[in-house]
C-alpha cells in the first residue's frame, strides 16, 4: 500500500487515545532510565501530531487511573503534553471504565472509529474489560467500525500475555476488534502511518 493509499484509508476514521496513568506507570525501567510515564509522553505526543495530520478536527483522549477517567476531545500534539504535566500516575487501572469512555466517544461522526490504548499492566478487572471489548463487536455491523490498538508500555510479561489473550483468544466477540503490540513491536513500523494500517487490516 502506497503512502497515499494508507493516508486516504486513515482518513475516513476518527481517532481516540486512551492513556494510563496508573501508579505502575512511574516505574523507571524504559531506555535512558526513564519511567513509562515520561517515555509514553513522547510516543503519545508523536502520535497526537501524525493523527493530527490525518484527523483534522484534532483527536479525542481519554486517562485513566485510580478512580480517576478524564475525556479531553478535540485534542492537538501540544495538549497531550499539557495532560501529561497535569497529572501524575497513582492508583489502580480502571482499564473498563476507559474502554466504556472511549467507546462512547466513538460515533460522534460518519467516520470509522480507530482508539488507541497505551497501557503497562493487567486491569484491576481482567474479565470486565475484555466483555466491554466484546460487547462493543457485537453491537457494530462492520468488522472495521472501530478497532482496537493496545501497545504496551514496560517489559510486564502478564501484561503481556493479557494483551495478547485480547487479541488472539477473545471469547464471543463479533469480530475480532482488537490488536496488540510491545511498545518494541509497535518502534519497528517506519510511521504511524503503517502501525495503524496494520492493526486495521490484521
């Protein structure tokens, strides 16, 4: 797929961000010693500006962690570095109660629905995400309605596998929404661009 085919796929689809800000997420084991919290601002800030250029009405994100899920919509690269420095990561990780945001801010357009989840670590309820995740394929018509892209932030084997249970071995979903990458994984696509495709066409 050209480049121009790739971006005028992209552009019929309307893009969601979901970070987590749990307390896992302060944990200093990313190159350079930093935290995934400080890695993950770079990657999200990178991505905030390629969707930028792909979704012009800006991106929607949502946060998570603790008790704590914000909504921000219409969001630019330069935002997402405002909601990192507004928060610190603490408390659990409400993984359902983001996917249940982010799945209600998917459908505001005629638009396709891509959302894209930066996690480190199991949810605090293993089994209410993935039926979130399975609930939501079953109520689309289309395979690509919305789909679904973890990418894991930190080295954490059972999130790993967590992960990987979602996208490979998600009981009673309609279709199979979902797609999982290592951060690792996710650094070796040249662009944004093609990380993206490639979950959509998985």
């Amino acid at each position: 797929m050209s480049n121009e085919q790739a971006a005028a796929q992209l552009s019929e689809y309307d893009f969601i961000v979901v970070i987590d800000a749990s307390g896992s997420m302060s944990t200093e084991d990313m190159p350079g010693g930093r935290s995934r919290w400080a890695y993950m601002q770079e990657t999200a800030a990178s991505f905030a500006r390629d969707l930028g250029k792909l979704d012009s009405d800006g991106i929607d994100v949502v946060t998570f962690g603790g008790s704590n899920v914000v909504t921000y919509e219409g969001v630019t690269a330069d935002k997402v570095n405002e909601i990192f420095a507004a928060r610190s990561p603490r408390g659990g990780t409400p993984l359902t109660e983001a996917l249940q945001a982010a799945f209600k801010l998917a459908g505001k357009s005629d638009k396709k629905d891509f959302i894209l989840v930066f996690t480190d670590g199991v949810p605090d309820d293993k089994a209410s995400a993935a039926q979130a995740i399975v609930t939501q394929s079953q109520l689309q018509e289309t395979d690509d309605a919305l789909t679904i892209l973890f990418v894991q932030v930190g080295r954490d084997a059972s999130a790993t596998a967590y992960l990987r249970e979602l996208d490979d071995a998600l009981v009673g979903a309609k279709f199979d929404i979902v797609d999982a990458k290592t951060m690792d994984e996710a650094e070796q696509f040249p662009t944004t661009t093609d990380l993206i495709v490639a979950a959509i066409n998985d």
